[in-house]
C-alpha cells in the first residue's frame, strides 16, 4: 500500500479536527429552553468550552477581523455568552448597557468574581476594595478609604507630598536626560509611587526603599497574565503550573516583607512628637469590621494587602494615563503651546518656578486636555470583572447566571460612534456644551474609572494627580519628539493596563526663564 504523502497530512488532519469540531458543535448547539434564555454566543466546546472559537481567530484570521471581541459583538451583538472552560462569562459593550447595568440597576451587578481555590491566596483574605464581595466587608473598606483618604478635605492634608513626589520626578527626568532624548516612564512610575507611600505610610521615604517596594510590587502584577491559566480546570493547572502558582506565592512573600515593617513601625510611632497623624495606614490600624456577629480589628497581613491595592491602583494607572497624555502633547505641538499660554495667563508676570494647586481650578483647557487623553487611551479595556449578586438577574432580556463573570467594555467596541472624528486627540471638544454628560448621566459616552456602585472611588484624586503633573511637566519643559521629523508611535500593548507598545521617548528643553534643576 502506497504511503500518503507528506505533504497531504497536514491538510487531512486538518479536516479530521474540523470534522470532530462540527460534531461537538452540533451536538453542544441543540436548543433547549435553558439555554435560550441565556445571551448569544460561539457554539462550546466539551471542556474547552468556546476556547477553539479564539484559537481560530489567532491562528487563522488576520487584520481587523483578527480582533475576536469586535467579532463576536459584530456576529452575536452586545451582550455575548462564553464559556472559557466551564466558566460562563458575559461580555457587555456599549453606554447604554454599561449604564443599565451598573447605574439604572444599582447592586444587580455589583458582586466580585469569587477566585477559584488554586488563585484564592491572592485576594488578600478579599479584605481588598476591589475584590471583596458586595456586603458589609467592602462597604467598611471603602467607606474608610473615602472618608479618611480620598475626601477633599483630606485630599488636601496631602499636598506636601505631591510637591516632594514632583521633586522627585523634576530631577529624575533631569538627570536621565541630561539635555538628549529620554525615556520618561520610569520617572514616571517612581514619582507617582513615591507619592502614594507618602498618602500610605505618611513618610517620605528614600530612593533606594521606593524603588525596592516599587519593583516587588510591580514583578507580581506582570506576572499575573502568566496565573490566568490556573483558572481552568483548576484541579488539574495547579498541578501542571504549581511553578509559577509558588513564584507568585514567593513574590507575595516579599510584598508583605517590605510592607509589614513599614505598618509595625507607624503602629509603634502613632502620637509622638514629629510623627505625621494623616496617613491610610492610620485608619486601618483602627478600623474595625463584623465578623460573625463579632467585631475585629486587620491583621497585618490584611493591612498590607489593602496597601499593596492602595500603591498599585494609584500608580500604574495614573501613571500609564500620564505617559499618554505628554505622548499626544509632544505628537500635538499646537496643543501643547496653547496649555502653556493658559497657563502663562493664569500665573500672571514672571516666571514662578512650579504651577501650584490651587492655580489649577483656573485652568480649563488643561481640565480638557486630560479628560481627553482619558477618553482616548483609558487606563483599562475592560473593567474588573462583576458578578449578579443574586439568581435570575436580567440585562437586555437576557438571564445572567450569577456563576458567570461579567466583563463591561471600558474602551473600543461601541465607543467610537459616540463621539465625532474620535481617532483625534481634540481635547476642545470638552468645551462644547453638554459634553460633560459624557463621564456620568445617561450618556456615560465613557467610562475611565468605571461606574455605578463599584467605581474608583479615586477618581477626583487621579484627575488631581494628572492635572498637577502635566501642567508642571509642560511648564518647566518644552516636550518634543526624539528626532523633529520623526512621529510618536502610539501603538499601544495591554500588561496590567494598556500603556504605549513603545515607551515614550522625548527630548525635555528648558524652557526660557525657567530656574534649572538641581
């Protein structure tokens, strides 16, 4: 008998899989009332759920059509049911949805995606805001927060420490520079950094301390795409994958190393004299929760989680929004100038060496320029996963299994036809009338901090962070490309959140009458 050739196995094998593939989608497809009452989705597979729908699309599909998300939305429309695995998810695009879900319904949606055991150990306990389910425990925490942190009242109490943080950054990107091209995003990291450990531990520590927490806390955040796998048939991925579920482990180990002294310390200094009494850390240390019809006070170990949360949500995605924001002001040579003569406008004669906070609520057009440098490359593509708080929750008819995580689109699918030519970064748009419904309202034509019951509860302070920063940045410097004739690439790559593929690079000219760094 004549052997098959080579070259036929590929293709025959091929068929083979797409044969077996028809099957299980026929037999997996079959209507029942069950099923009928859930959103639409790809077809599932036994166990893999619709996971070879994804891989057909990577492996076999190219350009636009190689987005799976704008796939499914464009095939199924805006509410679309998977099953990665056995787990049901449901994605939700558009305003309008995202509004009736997590406005209009209040708590219907408002409930955390629960860990699977094999990933438990990184929800702090879920004494962390953001992972904590919809009850008592996460309304005490957030209630805390904003109250003795994030209120204006309090906000204020910290403004020491954003001057020392712009310090810091000023003589950074000075030194880095050294009058050529350099990259900014380092700097970056670490003045926003330094000034969330002063909001958190009332300190203003030293370089060599601020890099060593900044770099532990950041080795575990890149390393959870490499987790993800573990939610899959955990039984079996933890012990396939138990290497990285150790190094994750490990990394943990040394965030809590580092943060535990830090809490031990302002325990023990707590009222003597010189010691700082406006910290994060100093409301925890008091804060009690219920627990089994009992009240407690954290451990250390669950302060350090809520600090390890408070650094990393403050930092990265501030810190990723800033580095959009002066790409598009170096891209964007006319808007730049023309933040720099509002702000020349407000400071009045002379030339004052720093813009100081209260010069910002003068300045609109820098209120504009970075609401749309929000809008245009938000922090996240999606929001942190939500979950229906109870069985037979409903959204656009259909049911949603309160087992099934719930991804809201923050950005791209459906947001485009919002807003007029929104490819442009045009930050006079925000002064047109009734475009501030945009961020809140019905509108809700986009959403960098969320919405509805679970939003950041940081979001004044991002927006003061940002405003502060740029307009220091741009009115010490005049920020250019690396080489005149040369565009700013504005690729973008997801890792905790969506950041420049390329990291900025721009050459920092001193700008006339401006003092020099030291």
């Amino acid at each position: 008998m004549e052997a098959v050739p080579v070259s036929l196995l590929i293709p025959l094998s091929l068929c083979f899989i797409a044969g077996v593939f028809s099957l299980l989608v026929y037999f997996n497809s079959k209507p029942n009332n069950e099923v009928a009452k859930l959103p639409p989705g790809p077809p599932a597979v036994p166990v893999l759920g619709t996971i070879p729908w994804f891989l057909w699309h990577r492996l076999f599909l190219s350009g636009e059509a190689k987005d799976p998300i704008r796939e499914l939305h464009a095939r199924y429309g805006p509410v679309v049911n998977l099953r990665i695995g056995s787990l049901p998810v449901v994605l939700v695009a558009g305003p309008a949805l995202a509004h009736e879900a997590l406005v209009e319904l209040g708590g219907a949606f408002a409930d955390r995606y629960r860990l699977p055991p094999s990933l438990r150990f990184l929800d702090g306990g879920l004494h962390r805001i953001s992972t904590a389910g919809y009850g008592p425990t996460w309304r005490r925490l957030r209630l805390n927060l904003v109250g003795k942190v994030l209120h204006p009242s309090r906000v204020e109490l910290f403004a020491e420490g954003r001057a020392w943080a712009l310090e810091l950054l000023v003589r950074r990107l000075s030194q880095q520079s050294g009058g050529g091209p350099t990259v900014v995003r380092e700097s970056f990291h670490f003045g926003l950094f330094a000034l969330l450990l002063f909001m958190c531990f009332g300190e203003k520590l030293e370089d060599e301390a601020i890099e060593e927490i900044m770099n532990a806390q950041r080795s575990l955040l890149l390393f959870m795409d490499k987790l993800g796998v573990l939610a899959l048939a955990p039984s079996i991925t933890k012990r396939v994958f138990w290497r990285r579920r150790r190094a994750a482990a490990e990394m943990q180990g040394k965030q809590r190393e580092l943060l535990v002294p830090l809490i031990k310390s302002r325990r023990e200094n707590r009222g003597k004299p010189g010691e700082r009494a406006e910290s994060y850390v100093d409301s925890l240390l008091d804060l009690e929760l219920e627990a089994d019809e009992m009240r407690k006070t954290l451990g250390e170990d669950d302060i350090a989680a809520l600090c390890g949360e408070f650094l990393d949500a403050g930092t990265e995605t501030t810190a990723a929004a800033l580095e959009w924001i002066m790409a598009n002001l170096v891209k964007h040579g006319g808007i730049q100038a023309k933040l720099v003569e509002e702000m020349g406008t407000v400071v009045g004669g002379g030339r004052r060496a720093d813009i100081a906070e209260e010069d910002l609520e003068r300045m609109p057009y820098l209120d504009a320029v970075v609401k749309e440098g929000l809008r245009r490359h938000p922090p996240a593509k999606f929001l942190l996963p939500h979950t229906a708080t109870a069985e037979g929750a409903t959204l656009a008819g259909y049911r949603i299994p309160k087992t099934a995580q719930i991804i809201f689109e923050a950005a791209g699918v459906g947001w485009e036809e919002s807003w007029e030519d929104a490819e442009a970064f045009r930050p006079e748009r925000w002064e047109e009338e009734g475009v501030e419904a945009a961020l809140s309202g019905r509108e809700m034509r986009m959403m960098p901090f969320g919405a509805g019951r679970r939003a950041c509860p940081a979001a004044g302070l991002a927006m003061l962070h940002l405003r502060y920063l740029v307009a220091n940045l741009v009115w010490k410097w005049e920020w250019k490309a690396e080489l005149e004739e040369e565009e700013v690439d504005m690729a973008e790559k997801e890792e905790f959140v969506v950041v420049m593929k390329t990291p900025l690079k721009a050459r920092l000219v001193l700008r006339a009458a401006a003092p020099p760094c030291e």
